[in-house]
C-alpha cells in the first residue's frame, strides 16, 4: 500500500532537485498528499500527566496570584513519550504525540515500540515520596544499544512544554532524530506544518505550536503523515526528501528533525511553544529557553523562594497525618493530591474534569475534535471536590462548588449553550418555539465542557443532589459562611431540590422526558432508568442536607417539604429496589436498577453497550452500600448485610460475576475488586479482544465487557470502615491497631497495588476474562480504558483519610438523624 505514495515521493525529490529548487536555496519545497493517513488519539493508560501549579487570585487564576503568569499547558505520558498535550482549555489537545526516533545501520526504531520504559519523579522527599508534577522517563534500547534519559515538565510562566533529552549511544553510528505529531484545535485533520529556520511549526487557523531547541536542530522537514513526512521517509533508509511547507493544504502533519549529537552522550533541551498566534508561541519558547533548565525546573517544583507543587502539598492540612494509614508510606497521597488538582482548568477556575486522557484513545479517530474524559460531571466533580477537602485543601473545593452554577440548568440554558443551539434553531424552523425552552430547571448537565458548553443531556439526580451535598459540607466546614450559604441556598441549591422534589418535564436539545424522582432518567453508569439504590442515596442525602440549609435561611416551608420527600424517598426503598424473588443466591438482594415498582417481576433490562438487556433479578452491583456511605441505612441493615453474599458470589458465572480477587508477584495475600455490575459491556472484548468503540454504537453480542474499577474496592473499604465500627461493644468508640491494619491492608494497599508505575490509578483493572491477545494486559493492572481516573484517585484520598479520623469522610450523620424523626 505504500510503494505508489513512496514512489511518487521520491520522483517528485528528483524532479525538484533537477529544476534547482534546493531547500538551502531558499524556495518553497512543498510536501506532497495531502490530507495524509488517517489520525488518531493517544494510548490511554497514561503513566503521568502534569501542569504547573497556580495559586488564585479572588477565586479566579490570574498573573496577579503571587504564582504570577498563569501556564495553560497540560501534558501526558504514556508508554515513554508525551502524549496528548492541551493547550488553553484543558480538553484543548494540539498535540498529540511527540518521541524520539532511532536510526542505526541496521535499524529504525520508535520510543513506544522498540524500548522498555521506567518512569521516575524528578522531585521526591526524604521518605521517597513525589513532591511534583515533574518526571523522569529513561527508555532503553532492547539490544543494549543506545539509552535515552527524558526530564518533563511544563514552564510555570510560559505556555510551553520543556523536555531535556540526554541520549546515550553505545555504538556508532547511530541517529536520533525527534517526531512530532500536531493536534492543533483538539483534532489531527486540519492541521498545516512548516520550518522556519531550525524551527519547526504547526498551526490550525492562528493556533500555533512551535518546537525549538537549546542547540540548532538538523534537517528539519514536515510532511503528511504516512505519505510525505520525515518518518515516513526514514523507513525507506535515509532521510532523502526534506519539505519546508504542507501548503494551502490541510490534514494530517508531522515534524522531524535530527537532533545534534556529540559524542556518546548529548544533553539537549527541547521547547513546545504554543499560543494563539505564531508570534505568542515564539515568545513562550524563547522565553522558556532564555530562562534555561534549572531556573524553570525549580520554578515548577517550588524550590525556594519560587511557588510550586511543593507549596501546594506543604498547604493541605489533612495530608501529614494522613500517611499512617497508607501502605506506601504516603507516595500515592501525594500523587493524588496533585494528580486531583492538575486536573482543573485554568481559564475556568474550580471546573474539575474527569480524566486528562481520552478513553481507548489508540483506536478513537481523531478527524474531528473531542473532549473524551476531560470534560465536567457533576458526580465526578463531586468526588474530587470532596478528597480535596479531606486532604485540607478549603480553597479548590469552594471555587469548586460555586463553579457548579455554569453548568446548572436555568431558564435560558437551552438558548444559549453549547449543542442545543443548532436544535433550537429546527424548532424555531418548525415553527415550534414553545420548545425551545429547557422546560423543567435546577438540574445539572450531564456532560459538559469546562466552558459550561453543553454536550450530554441526560437527567442523572445523583448529579444534581451531589452539588447540594457539597455545599452543605462546605458549610459545616466553615469554608461557606453564613451569608454565602444563604447566597447559594436561594442561588443554586433550592431550584435543585426543588427538582429532586417535583421532577417535571426536561426539553434540552434531544431530551425530552419527565423525571419523576427518585426515578432518574439515567443512573450513575448513564446508561438505564428507573429506581436506583445508589441513586437515590444521593437524593435523599441531597435532600436532606437541602432541608437543613433552608432551615437556616429562613424558608422553613421548603425545608419541611424537602425533609418530607427525602422521607418518603426512605420509606420505598426497600419496597421498590429489593427483591425477595431474585434468582441468585437466597433471592433477597437488592437490585441494580429497576424500572418500575415490582422488584420481583422480572422485568428485563434496556441492552447496553453490546450486552442484551436480563432480566434485573441477574444484575447485581455495589450501588446499595452508598446507602451506608451517606447515612440513609445502617451498615448493619439485614437487606445490606444480606445483599453482599449475592454480590461477592464466586459461583456466578462470568458475564454476572462482579467480585475478582487478585494476586502480585512478592506481594502477600490476595486483593479484592468489582466490576460496575453483571452484564457491563464497556470495556474491551472478551471474544476478539477489540477496544470497546467509544465513537460509534457497539455491535450486539461482539462480547465487550466490563472490567474491573479500582473505586468499588474504596467504596467497600468505606463500607467495611462502618460497619466494623457498628460492631464495636458498648462503651468503645475506637477500632483497635490491628483491625484498622486490617482495613487498610485490604483495601487501601489493593488501590496503591492497581496503580501503574507512574502512581496513576486506572478507570478499570484487567479481570483476566477472555481474548487478551491484542493487549497483553495482566491482570491486576490497568487497561487502556482512561487513567488517571480522577474519581480513583478521589476514592483512594477519601478512604485513607476515613481510616485517619475512624469514620466515613463524606458520610452525613444528619440523614439518620432526621430520617429517624
């Protein structure tokens, strides 16, 4: 397929070369075939990601903050070399890949292919724990042959990306050369690419990427991928045909140029500026470089009189103590910790994205832009929010928390933001403008970008209650005063509850449904209606917290009306989520989700993600034990209790088994995970091994399943934590050293055994079930699905710290309390 393409590539070098339009002459020498291969994102399971570190400035990012200039550069790393890197909003991508290429006499080969990888921190403490964002990656030839050493980290007051390459050659002869693959304006499509000088360029419109170096860079050239680029022509022998433009045209570009070796061993620091114009990105490479290494390194870090990620952890109150309940000695804390606040835009302060990655991203098509994980859900959002409060971070959760109005629902939503506007507009068209409202308001989007731009539009309640939670807890902490509680209260939080209370009809772009709680449209996986037990834990804590701030702002009317749904919420849940006719074990257990008020019918399921919809007395998930969590039921509860038999089962056969034990080489015990629930289907295909088809609608019966997540072995922690401590006797209040080792050993040290080694925690956990033969996953370790997870590392900071204070961090001791009145 590639000899045509290399053919003409190279008939066209001789060509030019007879007319005497040399590059060293000066003249245009443009690169042929356009648009170029196809694009695509990055592998997913991402060993590091990192930004710089900035402080606010009246809860907004700004050169004012004592950090000064404010850095919009997020970059990743997985297998060795940087990955998706975003610059301006943080789902903005521009570039996708950039790695060393390898040339000897005999050899051509890539970073991520043909090396094995380890990744260190370039900033630890006394006791070895990661101080920042920083890293060092050390790549080694399999043959023994050269050895490529890699400092990352981006400059705190430059939009640029800086990378020290020290490249060690054992044998002569041999070349490296750097690879740049462009994303410019989040996709790999309409990119166009130039040198000037030693420089290399990339742009999209007036969005530029600059890659310059400490020392010239030689031969630079830019291409199409796959037709006309350096790498391209590289695999054919020798780099023979060099292009100073891609043209009017646009596609799909790469960069490369050779890097200037000396000797056996070359030290060279090469800059990825970015900006909005060629002229801004110049200006952060220059800068970066003009200021060298050591200065921007320390910078990044914090070291001494500069602000970096070493004040940031110095400034987490809940941190220090922390450390005795890991099993790491602390090294995953702090990890998390930076890993949950790097994950926030800077252009919009407090919007808490799920991932820096974009899930199966190797087999996702990049011709068009999208924002994967790195967007905002209200229930993921929640879950950092409230692990940055238990690390004793009081000013990310709050800026957090009062960001959550962009992306409420009000009357003018539908009207101005995001994907409704072009549906808006068919209506008008129709002449049917009474729709073109959003119809019921006060609930929380499902899925949007950082920006408040609307994506998903699904009617999920545990996101709109968990927006009420964390401003109840921000309040009981003291970080929301009085006044502010009650500017929220009337503000935010009673439409939501008012919500939660009435329902009523949703009209935004495609949705049109009428959500009668606790009855949700879509619960917390987006994925079935009807009456679920996780669910409606977060409505009836949301309401009863909504309750309890109403009270105290005078409108004790709404407070008594929302105490009474939540009451009524608790008085069904057995009636509408247990069965007593279920076919597993005893038959009594509760339900992942039903769909109307018989759990004993049988009623199947909606398919999903490849999986033909069972019967929902087959289902099973964890969803029940947040109960606990939020204090709607006892841990002690029989209909709880009696549920995790059926839910641990071992003789469930696979597609309904959720519970998975695992074991590590030199490591004693075995270690407990679950899967979302019996029947999941959104992972990888346990038949043909292929990648579960984030872009398009999977085929039916094409065997995709779920894995497991590392976050139902936090939230069984979080569980076991309660209920050990309801056993405890009469008169003891503390559980024992030896039963807290217990839990921790268990289950915090199985969360620090599913992180990689870069200390990032995976979406899902390979469970050993099925075609491995494309991956070669093991098992116990993360898949390519999305990592870091902010949610599992949320749930790891949570859970060590409810087994510093011996109780559940975001449990709500108001709930019994009332619910019990």
């Amino acid at each position: 397929m590639q000899q045509p393409a290399r053919f003409r590539k190279t008939l066209l070098s001789v060509l030019i070369g007879a007319l005497g339009i040399a590059q060293a002459a000066g003249a245009a020498n443009m690169a042929p075939g356009a648009p170029g291969a196809a694009p695509f994102w990055s592998y997913s399971g991402k060993t590091g990601i990192g930004t710089s570190y900035e402080q606010y400035e009246d809860g907004q990012y700004s050169p004012q903050a004592a950090t000064g200039e404010v850095s919009k550069v997020w970059f990743s790393l997985a297998r060795g070399v940087v990955t998706e890197t975003m610059f301006g909003l943080i789902h903005e991508a521009q570039l996708r890949e950039m790695q060393l290429v390898i040339q000897g006499p005999d050899f051509l080969d890539l970073e991520a292919q043909d090396t094995d990888s380890e990744i260190h921190y370039l900033s630890v403490d006394d006791q070895g724990r990661p101080t920042s964002l920083a890293y060092k990656i050390v790549n080694r030839d399999r043959q023994g042959r050269y050895e490529i050493e890699k400092h990352i980290f981006t400059d705190p007051d430059a939009d640029s990306l800086v990378i020290r390459v020290i490249f060690r050659s054992q044998e002569p002869g041999i070349q490296a050369y750097v690879h740049i693959d462009p994303a410019i304006g989040n996709d790999g499509s309409g990119d166009s690419a130039f040198v000037d000088g030693q420089a290399l360029y990339a742009r999209e419109g007036e969005t530029t990427l600059v890659v310059k170096a400490s020392r010239p860079l030689e031969q630079p050239t830019v291409g199409f991928a796959g037709v006309s680029d350096g790498l391209t022509d590289l695999k054919d022998g020798k780099l023979e045909n060099r292009y100073d433009s891609t043209g009017d045209a646009a596609g799909n570009v790469t960069m490369l140029a050779r890097l200037p070796l000396a000797g056996s061993e070359t030290t060279l620091d090469l800059v990825v500026g970015f900006g909005k114009n060629r002229q801004q990105a110049d200006r952060a490479a220059d800068a970066t470089l003009a200021r060298g290494y050591a200065e921007v390194l320390a910078h990044y870090n914090g070291e001494g009189e500069a602000i970096g990620w070493r004040d940031y952890l110095a400034s987490l109150s809940g941190l220090p103590a922390m450390y005795a309940q890991s099993a790491d000695n602390g090294k995953l804390l702090n990890v998390s910790a930076m890993v949950l606040k790097a994950q926030e835009d800077k252009s919009n302060a407090g919007a808490l994205i799920a991932s820096l990655s974009n899930p199966w991203g190797e087999t996702v098509p990049a011709e068009s832009g999208t924002t994967g994980y790195k967007a905002v859900w209200p229930r993921d959002f929640y879950q950092c929010a409230m692990a940055l409060l238990a690390l004793g971070d009081r000013q990310t959760p709050q800026v957090a928390f009062e960001y959550l109005k962009k992306v409420q629902v009000s009357e003018a939503t539908s009207l101005t933001q995001g994907d409704t506007s072009a549906y808006i507009h068919e209506q008008k068209q129709e002449g049917k403008t009474e729709d073109a409202g959003p119809g019921a308001t006060g609930w929380f989007l499902q899925k949007t970008h950082v920006d408040g731009e609307i994506e998903w539009v699904g009617v999920q309640l545990d996101q709109t209650a968990m927006p009420i939670m964390l401003g109840y807890k921000l309040w009981k902490a003291g970080i929301l005063d009085d006044a502010r509680i009650k500017h929220w209260y009337q503000n935010m939080l009673k439409p939501a509850a008012e919500f939660l209370t009435r329902g009523g009809q949703v009209k935004v772009g495609w949705n049109d449904w009428k959500v009668v709680p606790p009855q949700t449209q879509q619960e917390r996986w987006e994925e079935q209606w009807g009456y679920s037990p996780s669910t409606t834990a977060a409505v009836i804590a949301g309401l009863v917290a909504a309750s309890e701030v109403a009270g105290h702002a005078g409108d004790g009317e709404a407070a008594q009306r929302f105490l009474d749904a939540a009451k009524g919420y608790s008085d069904k849940l057995e009636a509408s989520m247990v069965t007593r006719k279920g076919s597993l074990g005893d038959g009594h257990y509760y339900l992942r989700i039903t769909q109307n008020d018989d759990p004993d019918d049988g009623a199947p399921l909606l398919d999903n993600n490849s999986r033909p919809g069972l019967p929902e007395h087959q289902v099973l998930d964890a969803g029940f034990l947040e109960l606990v969590r939020y204090g709607v039921r006892p841990a002690t509860d029989p209909n709880i209790v009696g549920s995790l038999d059926e839910l641990d089962s071992q003789e469930l056969p696979e597609n309904l088994k959720v519970k998975y034990l695992f074991s590590y080489p030199g490591v004693e015990g075995e270690f407990p995970g679950w899967r979302r629930y019996g029947n999941d289907g959104y992972g990888e295909s346990e038949i043909s091994a292929i990648n579960f088809p984030a872009t398009e609608a999977p085929q039916m019966n094409s065997g995709l399943r779920g894995r497991v997540w590392p976050i139902f072995t936090g939230e069984r922690g979080h569980y076991e934590l309660a209920r050990s401590k309801a056993r405890l006797p009469a008169g003891i209040e503390a559980l024992s050293a030896e039963q807290l080792a217990q839990l921790r050993n268990t289950y915090v040290k199985a969360m620090e055994l599913f992180a990689n080694e870069g200390l990032m925690l995976p979406e899902q956990v390979w469970d050993g079930v099925g075609d491995n033969s494309r991956h070669g996953y093991v098992k116990g370790e993360g898949t390519d699905s999305a990592t870091p997870l902010a949610w599992s590392h949320a749930e790891y900071v949570k859970l060590v710290r409810s087994l510093t204070d011996q109780k559940v961090w975001d449990h709500y001791p108001v709930v019994p309390e009332k619910l019990a009145r």
